[in-house]
C-alpha cells in the first residue's frame, strides 16, 4: 500500500486544483459515498523517486454552513484514518475565515503531520500576507500557487519527507 496525502480545508480554496497538478495526467478515481461526505477523489502522485496517493476532499452540501462543518468534520475524520500527511489548505486572497478557524481546532489536536498550505500566494504580496495563518496555530506554513506551481516544490520535499 502507497503512503497517503489528503487534502482538506473549506471550499474554494484550490483544494482540487492542488489535487490536479500533483496526479498531472494521471487519471483520479472518484468514491462517491451516500451521506454528507460525497465526492472523494483519488490519484497516485510522484516526487523526489517517492509514490503515493492523494486524496481530494469536497462535495460538502452547499449554503448551509451547519451542514458544511459536519461534511468537513467527516472529511477530517477520514483523513485522519487513512492519511500519513495532512495538508491543510487556506486561502491567502480570502484571508482567515472563521471555517479556517473550525478545521484548525479539528486538526490541532490530532498527531497526524498536517502542514497549512496558503493557496493562492500568486505573487510576493501575497506570500507576504500569508504569514497571518500563523495565527491558526501550526508550526509551519508553506505559501503556494496551485495555478502557477509557484512554491509547490518546497511543499512537496516537505511531504514526501513525513512519508
Ligand atoms: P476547492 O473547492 O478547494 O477544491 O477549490 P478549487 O480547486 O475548485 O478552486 C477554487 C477556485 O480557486 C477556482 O476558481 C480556482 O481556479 C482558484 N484557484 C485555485 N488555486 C489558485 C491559485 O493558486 N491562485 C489563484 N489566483 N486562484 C486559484
Ligand atoms: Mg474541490
């Protein structure tokens, strides 16, 4: 069995996007599950001669943040079965949003690595504002551009490390 790495946060914050450039053109397979947690891909990764799976999460029911806290409550609690890695992903053009702050206190007490991911940090301002997610409590903080790979290649020496 390949060593896992899921991907977790709340919506919109480039999750599948991070997912899709670490499978490249390999194929995800989808795990459609009944309940609030629906929509699980799956895709092998490579880094630095080291294989593994990644796990994409999402597919929470959307506008009603109850039901949100409870699929991504799922979610985390899956993750943190299977996984030997966590990545935990925010948003650096949002900024901290309080759902942040609900999957922060989900993971903080957990002994899974999580490493926080600062999406979105396209450019040097951003990756300048990203520093505020220090605040969410996790030792380190990898700044990255799912869209542009900016940053991706220190996470991944970081990943593949913890495997
Ligand atoms: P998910 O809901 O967490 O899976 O988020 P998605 O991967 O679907 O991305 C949500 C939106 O953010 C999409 O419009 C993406 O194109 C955009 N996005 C993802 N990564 C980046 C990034 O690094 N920079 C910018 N500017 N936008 C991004
Ligand atoms: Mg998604």
């Amino acid at each position: 069995m390949l060593p896992v790495v899921s991907i977790v946060g709340r919506p919109n914050v480039g999750k599948s996007t991070i997912f899709n450039r670490l499978i490249g053109s390999r194929k995800a397979i989808v795990d459609d599950q009944y309940g609030v947690t629906r929509d699980r891909h799956y895709g092998e990764s490579f880094w630095n001669g080291r294989d593994f799976n990644v796990i994409d999460t999402g597919g929470y029911l959307p506008n009603e943040t109850d039901v949100m806290i409870q699929g991504i409550r799922e979610q985390i609690h899956i993750a943190i079965e299977e996984s030997d890695v966590i990545l935990f992903v925010v948003d650096t053009e949002a900024g901290i949003t309080s759902l942040d702050q609900s999957v922060a206190q989900l993971l903080r007490q957990e002994e899974k690595p999580v490493l926080l991911v600062a999406n979105k940090a396209d450019n040097e301002e951003r990756e300048l504002n990203a520093t505020e997610f220090y605040s969410l409590g996790f030792e380190e903080l990898y700044p990255i551009s799912a869209l542009s790979g900016r940053g991706t290649g220190d996470l991944l020496d970081e990943v593949v490390k913890l495997l």
